[in-house]
C-alpha cells in the first residue's frame, strides 16, 4: 500500500478515537446539531477505520508467517497460509480504497434523461424510441417508476426527442454515465435496398436535487409561453393550451412539457426539469478541466461522436470509452445494461483511485 494512503488511513484511525472520546462526554449531547454532524462523521470514517485495522493484523499475520518459512517441517504448510493471506491482503486493500473515495450524494437521486435524435433523420428517431423502450425496461428490472414529462414524436415512429425522470434510489449513480452520443448502424425500415446506415442520438441524465438543495431560480429571468399540445395522446390534445415552455433567458436553457392535462403540473414539472439543467450545466462547467468527464460522459451528436455503437448485424454493442465489446444487443435492449453500466463504474472507481495515490506522494 502506498505511503500517502497509509498515512492517510493513520490520520482517519486518529479521529475516530478522537470523535468516539467526544461523542462520550456528558455536555455533547446537549449541542444537538454538534453531536449530530459528529454521529455523521462516525458512521463516515468507522468502517474504513476497521477495515485498515485488519489490514493492520493481516500484515502482522504475513510477517509472523515469513518468520516461520526457514522451518523445513512446516514450510509447505507455511507457504499455503501466505497465499491465503496475500490473498486477503489484496481483497482488503481493494475495500479500503473503494471506502476512501468520496461518495457522491448525488448518486442516490432520481434523474431525469432526455434522448435526443441528432444525425440521421427518421432513423435517428426511431432509434431514439429503442432507447427509451431500453431505459424503460432497465427500470423495471430495477423495479423504479417512469414519469414522462415531455415528448416530440418522430414522423415515422420514435421521438425526435423525449423527456423523463426515473424515480428510484441510485437511479443516477446507476445511469449517469449513460450521457453522451449513442450511435447506431443498422438497415432501416425505410432502406429498400438493404444498406447499413449510421445514425446517432444524445442521451443526457440530469439528476433530481431535493427542492430544499437545488438552485433558487428567479422567475424574473424566465419567459413562459404555454401551447396547444401535440402528437399521440387522448382527448385532451390539441384543444386546450396546457403545454408548457419555459425559456432561462440568462443561460438559452429551454425547456417544453406537455404530457399532463393541466398547465400547472405541466409547469412545476418542466420548472423541476429546468432547475436540474442549469445545475447541471453549472456543475459541468465547474469540472470541465476533467478529462474524465470529457471522454466518459460529454457528447454532441455527430457520427465520429459516440460513446456507444450499437450495431444490428453483428449483434454488438461497443463501448468506446472503455474498449468494451459485447455480442449481446437483443440483451442490452431488453433492459440487461449491467452488462454494460458496471464495467464503466469501475473503470471510474479505478480512475478515482489512481487519482487518490497521486495525492500527497
């Protein structure tokens, strides 16, 4: 284990007692708000904190055991138990890096994805609409509800672009890295004569602040127009103006809904979606010195831009920010994206950690 992370870890053990010797005394728990924040940081550090004291005890275990290799009588017996103790060495070390890098409580949030069709005309639609029909059955598996929120319908099937939040814990932390340009190659069912063609959408997955977090917005700085609404639906459509759009006029940020029957919940919902959107353009625009960031979950909907191919005739879906190729399309769209969401994770989780080694070398 590298110095800066062990000192690291002594620092951690350090404050745990200091924080457990606080948390004793009679007058803490008379400052409610202190005793708190510092339960917060207990539950926080303690299982860190006890994995590094194994850790502790095992690398006593594997020098002990070396101690004991010169005996010929037990050396075989000697030489198992180190493996088995090197073993635990590396299982330990990898659950103690996982346990320092910082959690993102954002993780933990609904989101909201839009799918937006970007080259390659009515194919790019109807593609849009396969997103969505996989996003959906994610959910499902996932058993998280789905709240559309705003939808423009393609002319030959799918949407040229649709708008919907997932509501379920870790739904984000899940999904996020789904953002980015998804390129498709496939014959469409307007083809005649059976050529491949490539097309692409732009998937982006905002998360859902808590009202009491998320950014104050000015209703000065907005513009409200409300619309008749349009596209499949019932009754209702095309005969009262309960559609909403709202214009941000400090950042351009708009944003349409039109699915719910009454103006005002077609209002809170889309003044919900647009909270999230200049929080996530501000937050992008604070991190946009990562190259993480840029190469994981940026995309502009070009061709030559794509996160993810996803190619019918070969059954194939590649992940290009990871090198990832699986034979496993039909899988992937119906609903099975762990094949393809934890391998990104962890290529983030590895990312984090070689970040944390390099701090205080």
């Amino acid at each position: 284990m590298k110095f800066s992370i062990l000192k690291k870890l002594e620092v951690l053990e350090n404050r745990l007692y200091e924080v457990e010797k606080i948390l004793s005394e009679k007058n803490t728990i008379h400052n409610k708000k202190y005793f708190l924040n510092l339960s917060k940081e207990h539950l926080k550090i303690s299982n860190t904190v006890l994995l590094f004291k194994k850790w502790k005890e095992n690398e006593l275990n594997i020098r002990k055991t070396k101690n004991i290799l010169h005996d010929k009588e037990i050396y075989s017996l000697a030489i198992e138990d180190l493996k088995i103790l090197k073993k635990k060495k590396l299982n330990l070390e990898k659950k103690i890096f996982l346990s320092l890098l910082s959690k993102d409580s954002k993780d933990l949030l609904n989101c909201f994805i839009e799918i937006r069709a970007a080259t390659g005309g009515n194919e790019s639609s109807i593609f849009s609409g396969d997103l969505y029909k996989m996003y959906v059955r994610y959910a499902e598996l996932k058993k998280w509800k789905i709240d559309l929120i705003h939808s423009h319908y393609g002319e030959h099937g799918g949407f040229k672009e649709i708008v919907f939040k997932i509501i379920g814990q870790g739904a984000f932390g899940r999904l996020k890295f789904e953002s980015g340009g998804h390129r498709v190659q496939r014959v469409p069912k307007t083809e005649t004569q059976g050529r491949i063609h490539t097309s692409t959408c732009v998937v982006a997955v905002i998360p859902e602040l808590p009202k009491e977090k998320g950014l104050k917005i000015n209703m000065k700085d907005l513009r409200i127009d409300t619309f008749k609404s349009s596209g499949a639906g019932g009754q209702h459509v095309n005969t009262t103006d309960s559609a909403i759009r709202i214009m941000h006029i400090p950042t351009g940020i708009v944003v349409e809904c039109q699915n719910e029957r009454s103006q005002h919940k077609n209002k809170s919902k889309a003044l919900s979606i647009l909270q999230a959107r200049i929080e996530a353009a501000i937050n992008l625009k604070k991190h946009q010195e990562s190259s993480f960031l840029k190469k994981k979950l940026l995309g502009s909907g070009e061709r030559s831009d794509r996160n993810r191919t996803y190619n019918f005739s070969q059954n194939r879906v590649t992940d290009h920010r990871i090198n990832l190729t699986l034979y496993k399309l039909d899988e992937i769209l119906s609903g099975n994206l762990d094949f393809l969401i934890d391998p990104i994770i962890q290529d983030n989780q590895a990312y984090l950690l070689s970040k944390l080694s390099e701090i205080d070398k």
